[in-house]
C-alpha cells in the first residue's frame, strides 16, 4: 500500500495547478486520518526533491467530554513524528439540528481558513468506502446529476486545493494498513450512533452488501464515473452558451437572454435546469443548486404571460423586456461577521472575502456610500443590490466600500491581492 500511495501522491504533486507544495492535513485522530498522517510522513521522507510541508491540523468541536484530551493526544503523536501540529477549537453555539453537517461545515471553514493563511492545499483522508456512502446517500434524496459526482481526488472550494489522495483505498485496506504499523487512533462514539445520517447510511450499506449487493460500494463509485464523464460534456456545450447569454456581474446578480433561455429550454430541460440551477446556487450562495423540480416549475412559469416575480433559494427573479433578472432578497442576510486581516471569510455563502484591514461588516443602506456605479448594468436596480453587499467598518472606524471581483469556484487563488484593503469575490458557479 506505501508504494501504491508513494505513486499516486507523487503525480498529484505532479498535477497540481500551481507550484505550492505546502499542505494543511485535517487530522480527526480517527484511523482513516492517521494512516493519512503516516503516509504522508513516509512519502515526505521518500520524497525530499518535492520539498512538502504538512501541517496537520486538529478540529475540536468541543462535542464531546473527552474532545479537548483526545485533540491533544492526536497532537502530541503528529508533533513526535516531527510535524507543525495546531489545535483549533470551535465555539459556536451547538445546534439543535443536524449536528454532524454543523459539525462538517465548522471543520471545513476552519481548515480552508488555515490553509488560505498559509497558502496552501488542504488534504482530506475521505477513502473508497466514503465515496459510496456519499452517493448512496445523494441517491436516496434525488439528487440531480451534479449531487451525484461524488468526492474528486482534486477538486477546489472557494479557491482551496482540495486532495484526496486515499479515495482508491478501501476501509479494509486502511486498516489493514495501521493495524500492521501498530498505528494507534481514537475511535468517535458518534459513528456507531444510528441518529445520525452518515452512520444510518453506512449501516443500509453494509446490509445491502452483505445480504443482496456484494460490489454495491464499486459499482457507485463506476457509476459516479460514468456521471462526471456526462457532467463534462454538458459543461463544454453550455460553455459558449452561457458567455453569449447571461451577464455574471460581480454585485452577485445575474442577467438572462429571456427568448434564448425559452430555445434552449424547449430544446433540453436538462441543459437549462442544469444552468438556472447554478444560477440560483450562484445568486443566492446555497451549498447546491435548488431540486430539479423545483428549477423546472420556475423556468417554465417564467415563459407565461402574467410572470411577475418568484423567489427561489434566497433569489429573486423578475422578467424585464427581454431579461431574466436574479437578484439576492435582501432578507436573511447575516452582517454578524468580524474581520480578522489576512484571514479567510465567507460572506453569506456568496463571497469570499479579503480584507487587508480587521473590522466588522456594516451595511450599504440608506444613505451609506453605494457599491454599484452608475456604469453597473445593474445600476436601476441599484438601491435592492445595495442592501445584499456589505461595507466594512475599521477598528479605527473608517468604512470602506468593497472591492467586487468575481472568481471562479473550481480555481485556485494563487496570488493574494495586493492593493486591495477590502474585497469581496463572487464565488461564479455557472461555469463549473
């Protein structure tokens, strides 16, 4: 297994889009990130041309009464392996929800935050036997051909370089792996609790196979292949189509050719629900794009006569001439968000932010200086725009209207900029 990891890490290295070759490791202590952990000590030390630095880091969610214990003991093992081992700590206020996608989302930010310091990528120890449970679970709620693409060895969030490097290993072969190394690692009470959703679907998983489905977990994983192969072709043939007929503007607002979506709607639903649905994830800063369903039932109000507005996934979307517009609602929009300098933020699922300056989010309202100049294709609609994009207030107590830009979800933020003290960039979906 070393060797077959060794090979496979030395051409993502090989592969990466830039010539970073730090990395931030997410290590839970579970047996998954700690063979991770060893691996990667292995292939650094194998390795000295491609000059890596790891750096794990430890997310304590404080959920548990041993958490804080156990994040130190996983410390101490990293840190006498010769790593940089850091321990960050959540404080947010526990939900009454669903806990794990808390929990799940905390840890991302988190690390993303990190490795977005330290310009770096983020290595994440999702395996095989993940990859299915994630599908699996995609499947059960219908999700639309993007929901089921599954977890990539590469893949970019919110201009982070993801890695997962052990998504060919199954669980069996990882413990295989620390069991033979006398790796130790700290087993989390939470998966074996059938409440949660992962854990009910893991626990499905294991009937289906033992019972009736052997290869359940390589047959979805041959699917998840089949369905990216598809995903691509249709992302090449909406390419041009989307540079011809929607304005992505950075105010986080989007205009669509009214008679050219109706064509191409008529054409494939497919097509066209795949492209409003990516617009409203866009607009609207939603982790995935609205149910198909629901895209469809909007698209196809759109073309009666009597359309006024209609909201969908914090989006707004009105007909004007020969315009599609889809603007933020200006309600549910958290400002609670204090600016550290240097460090990564995301504003309202939107916006990654950069500030060269710490302070606090304000508003744009009333008689506050305006984001939108009267050159914006968006500037009539000025005043609604206005209340989505936040200013920020200095520790000093300058405002400072921000810089809007827009970037590509799935690239990497190679360069941080210079000469902005406050900027904030769409996260563009559209085209990914």
């Amino acid at each position: 297994m070393i060797e077959v990891f060794n090979n496979h890490f030395q051409e993502i290295c090989k592969n990466l889009t830039s010539s970073k070759k730090t990395f931030v490791l997410g290590l839970s202590g579970g047996m998954d990130s700690m063979a991770l952990l060893y691996l990667l000590k292995n292939f650094v030390e194998n390795n000295k041309k491609f000059k890596i630095e790891i750096f794990p880091v430890i997310i304590d969610h404080n959920l548990r009464q041993v958490s804080s214990k156990e994040a130190y003991e996983v410390k101490k093992i990293a840190d006498d392996l010769g790593f940089s081992t850091n321990i960050k700590k959540v404080y947010s206020k526990i939900p009454t929800g669903n806990i794990q996608n808390w929990a799940r989302k905390k840890r991302r930010d988190l690390l993303c935050e990190t490795a977005y310091e330290l310009s770096a990528n983020l290595l994440l120890a999702h395996h095989f036997d993940d990859q299915a449970e994630t599908l699996f679970m995609r499947f059960t709620k219908k999700s639309g051909l993007e929901g089921l693409q599954g977890m990539r060895s590469i893949s970019f969030w919110n201009g982070i370089s993801i890695i997962r490097p052990l998504l060919f290993f199954t669980k069996k072969q990882l413990r295989s792996y620390v069991e033979n190394n006398n790796i130790n690692f700290f087993e989390d009470t939470s998966n074996s609790m059938l409440k949660f959703e992962r854990v009910k679907t893991r626990y499905l998983l294991n009937r289906i196979r033992k019972n009736k489905w052997p290869n359940i977990s390589q047959d979805l994983n041959k699917f998840s292949d089949i369905n990216n192969h598809l995903i691509k072709k249709i992302k090449f043939l909406s390419t041009s189509w989307v540079k011809q007929n929607i304005l992505i503007d950075a105010s986080g607002a989007v205009i669509v050719n009214y008679n050219n979506l109706k064509i191409i709607f008529q054409k494939s639903n497919l097509f066209s629900i795949n492209i409003v649905g990516k617009i409203i994830q866009t607009v609207g800063g939603k982790e995935y794009p609205p149910k198909r369903k629901k895209t469809y039932n909007l698209i196809h109000s759109i073309f009666f006569n009597d359309f006024n507005n209609k909201t969908l996934g914090n989006v707004n979307i009105f007909r004007k001439n020969n315009d599609v517009y889809f603007v933020r609602e200006q309600r549910n929009i958290n400002l609670n968000i204090e600016i550290k300098k240097d460090k990564l933020h995301i504003f309202d699922g939107r916006f990654l932010i950069i500030s060269k300056k710490s302070g606090y989010l304000i508003s744009s309202s009333g008689n506050d200086p305006k984001s939108i100049s009267n050159v914006n294709p968006f500037f009539k609609y000025k005043d609604i725009i206005n209340n989505t994009i936040p200013h920020l207030q200095t520790l000093e107590g300058k405002r400072i209207k921000p810089h809007l830009n827009i970037m590509n979800i799935n690239s990497e933020l190679n360069k941080k900029p210079n000469n902005i003290s406050f900027g904030l960039y769409l996260m563009n979906r559209v085209l990914v």
